[in-house]
C-alpha cells in the first residue's frame, strides 16, 4: 500500500439481508415480547438518532424522531419480510419520517436552529492530541466544521441524505439505494451533487 | 493542464473515493492518478470533505443525549397503541373462549328472533280482530265480561248464546251483569234490560219461532239499538264488541238452540 492510498472508513455492517439474529427478534418482538422490544431499541438507537440528528441539524428533533422511528418500526414489524437487514430497513424509516418532518419544521424554525459552528465554538468539541497547543488549527477546523455543518443544512434533503448515508454512515450504493427507495444511478447523482455543492463550502473555506 | 481524460476520471472520482469502482476501472483511476497533479488534488479534496463531514459525527458523538430512557417509553407506547387495537381486542376476546360464545349465542339469538318474526308477519294468520268469530269466543271466554252472541249452526239455525263472567253459556236473565253498570251507559243498560225481559217473557226456551211476532220485532229493535250505541261510542277494554253479529244474526233468527 502506498502512502497515498486513500483509506476509506467503512462501517462494519452487514447489509445482505436479514440475519437469523435479526429474523428471530424481529419474531419475538412481532409476538409482544417486551425484552425483546426493548433490545431492539437499545441495539439501534444511537444509529437512529445520529441519522435523524445529520438529517434534521436538530437534537430535540432528532430524540422526537427517534421515539417515532421506533414506534412506526414496531407498527410495521409485521410487514418485515426480511428481504433487506433490519438496520436497512430501519435506516428507510429514518429517512422517510425525516423528509416528512423538516419540510415543516424547517420552515417553522429556521431561525430558531443552532449551528453546529455555534455549538463547536461554544465547546470547543474538535480539541484533541493533535490540537493540543495549536489553537490556531483548532479554531480553523472548528469553523470548516461548521460551514460545513450548515452546508449540509442547505442542500435538497434527498442530496443531505445521500452524503450523510455514505460519508458518515459508510452504506455502499446499493444500500443507500435501499435505504432511500430509489435507483443506483440516482444515489450516484445525488452523492455527485452534493459534493459539488460542498466543495464549493470547503474551497471558500 | 486539464485534457478529456482528466474529465473522464474525475467524473468517476467519487466512485472511486467510495470504493464503487469495478477492478480494472480502478486501476485505471489510479494510473491515472499517479501522473496527474490536478487529478490527485482533486481527489484529495474529495477526501477533506469526507473527512470533514465524519468529523460532525464526531462533534455530535460526545453530546449524544441520554437515550437510555428511550426504549422504555417507546416499548410502553407501543403497548398501549397496541391494547387499543382492534386485532388486541380480538386477540383478548378470542383468549377469553366463554365470551366469545356468549356474544356468538347471543348473535345467533338475535338473529333467529328476528328471521321467526319476520316470517310469521309474512307468512303468519292475520291478527284477530276483536269482532271476529275469535275475537267473541276470546271475550266469551274473558272473565267478566257479559255478551249476547248470535252464532249459526246451520244455514237456517242461529243460536243465541248469552255469556256470564265464567265463560260458559246461560239463559238471558242471568247473563246479564246487572251489577256492572260501569260498562253500560244508562240508556244502553236499560235497552239491554228491555230486551232481556221481552226475551224471557216471550219465549220459555230459545226457540225464536215460539214467541211473539210483536216481541221479535221489539227485540229485532233493540238489538238494533244497542248495536247502534256501541258502535257509536269507543271500544272500551273488557266491553262487548259482538253485539253487531248478534244483530245480524237476529235479523234472520229463525230457529232455536237449546240454551243451557
């Protein structure tokens, strides 16, 4: 491997369909069980918030989706068919109640929303080993950060959740493509576009 | 300087920053690459972004809010959403086995009564009419009440029948319940009066033929009268409703029947 090799981060999921695991919770919580019910939250809950937090740029709106997700999930565990994994399937909910929620909670509260660049500046979360000493480049990442942030906020939901499923959430094509409900060649595009419109940010920046 | 070949591969750079490139298209990338400045530049901004955009999640990570109360409320809302369900209900009901036959024998009852009723309105007698043949054997046979009734036995024979309060047929001086004068108006009590006085003095037995032509048309008369009265007036419970019949049947009175 040279130097310049690029290393992609890929998360550590198994997208090809349901799993026997998966399958066999999915049944016990189909029949009512309750620890099973309460396993499945735990064991994705952190996944679905930070998806609807990236989604939305809001963590109060990001915990009401969560709680959402999880109660349409448990409504519509019937109709699993085990066709994609669990965590696809789950990932599709996510992406589907947050498009219907931030057509109109963004227009109500748009001015209401806390950047993300507010919030790093205010914590200052981006300090670590390597900035330690270097203020300076602390404070620059910070601020690309949330330019970024609020780059992402303003791109066409259906581009924010294409970057978001690739880039942060690591799916391939193909799962994003089932996540979103729609062709390949369109998560192509949209990922393309998307990019385009941050590099914009990025280079500014 | 940029050439169509640069075009060709940055069109595919973010494939291949994503790793979605075929083998050989790879390779082709990344010969491409080793040659072409501009072309890794523009790579290595891919790569900023991506980086960039994975530090948000970093930021957010350490701020995750306390989920842990999460599954608790959604497993209790989902249970109440799901006791107040329609498939719950069944689930319960159909738990419950002795329910479900109670509410099924009481479907079936219901529905049984009404197709028996149904079919005797559509298929059954005529109600009885308080003045029909019935209508009088039901009164002859009421308890207190006192009727005079005509019926034929043949087409030349009429019988008169006079009824006391235990149903069974008497002669006309005691089928009469003077003692009841709340069911007869004064003049209507007396006509009957009349009548039953020219009656008995007219005839010792029931035979009409046996009394006085005088008295039959007197008697004819109040028969008359007296059913003119009761019809006039409102059908009053427990009053004679015959009279009527007894009055065409007097008319053509012709023979006797042996009063009891």
């Amino acid at each position: 491997m040279t130097p310049d090799t690029v290393v992609k981060p890929i998360r550590a999921i198994t997208w090809s369909g349901a799993g026997t695991a998966d399958w066999a919770l999915v049944q016990q919580c189909a029949v009512g069980d309750e620890d099973a019910c309460t396993r499945l939250v735990t064991d994705h809950q952190r996944m679905v918030f930070h998806l609807a937090l990236h989604l939305l740029g809001d963590r109060q709106e990001a915990l009401d989706l969560s709680q959402e997700v999880f109660l349409r999930v448990f409504r519509m565990l019937p109709q699993f068919r085990g066709q994609s994994s669990l965590k696809t399937w789950i990932y599709r909910i996510v992406v589907t109640q947050a498009s219907n929620r931030q057509r109109s909670w963004r227009r109500r509260h748009r001015a209401l929303q806390v950047t993300l660049e507010d919030h790093v500046a205010a914590h200052g979360e981006l300090a670590d080993a390597h900035d330690e000493g270097m203020p300076d480049r602390q404070l620059q990442r910070s601020e690309t950060v949330g330019r970024v942030w609020d780059a992402l906020n303003e791109l066409p939901f259906d581009q924010r959740a294409a970057i978001v499923l690739r880039e942060i959430d690591g799916l391939s094509y193909e799962e994003i493509a089932a996540s979103l409900g729609v062709p390949v060649g369109t998560v192509k595009s949209r990922l393309a576009r998307a990019r385009q419109m941050l590099r914009v940010v990025l280079r500014e920046s | 300087m940029r050439s169509d070949g640069c075009t060709a591969i940055r069109d595919r750079l973010g494939l291949f920053v994503d790793g979605e490139l075929t083998g050989a298209e790879r390779l082709e990338v990344r010969h491409h690459l080793d040659r072409c400045e501009e072309c890794t530049g523009e790579l290595g901004a891919l790569d900023a972004l991506g980086d960039t955009l994975r530090m948000i999640a970093e930021v957010a990570a350490p701020h995750t809010p306390d989920l842990a109360g999460l599954a608790a409320g959604v497993v209790s809302r989902s249970r109440a959403e799901a006791d107040l369900s329609w498939r719950a209900w069944f689930g319960r009901a159909s738990g419950d086995w002795q329910w479900l036959i109670v509410g099924a024998g009481s479907i079936a009852a219901t529905v049984t009564s009404a197709l028996l009723v149904s079919a005797i309105l559509a298929f059954g007698p005529e109600p009885e009419r308080r003045d029909s043949l019935a209508g009088i054997i039901t009164d002859l046979q009421s308890a207190g009440v006192v009727l005079a009734y005509a019926a034929p036995l043949t087409l030349e024979q009429d019988i008169v029948l006079l009824s006391s309060d235990d149903g069974e047929p008497r002669r006309v001086h005691a089928a009469i319940d003077r003692n009841s004068p709340a069911y007869w108006p004064a003049v209507e009590a007396h006509l009957v009066e009349e009548l039953v006085w020219t009656v008995n003095r007219s005839r010792t037995g029931a035979r009409w033929d046996d009394g006085d032509p005088t008295d039959r048309l007197i008697q004819e008369a109040l028969l008359e009268e007296i059913t003119r009265l009761r019809l006039a007036e409102p059908m009053m419970v427990g009053r004679p409703t015959s009279t009527n019949v007894a009055v065409s049947s007097a008319i053509r009175w012709r023979s006797t029947g042996g009063l009891p």
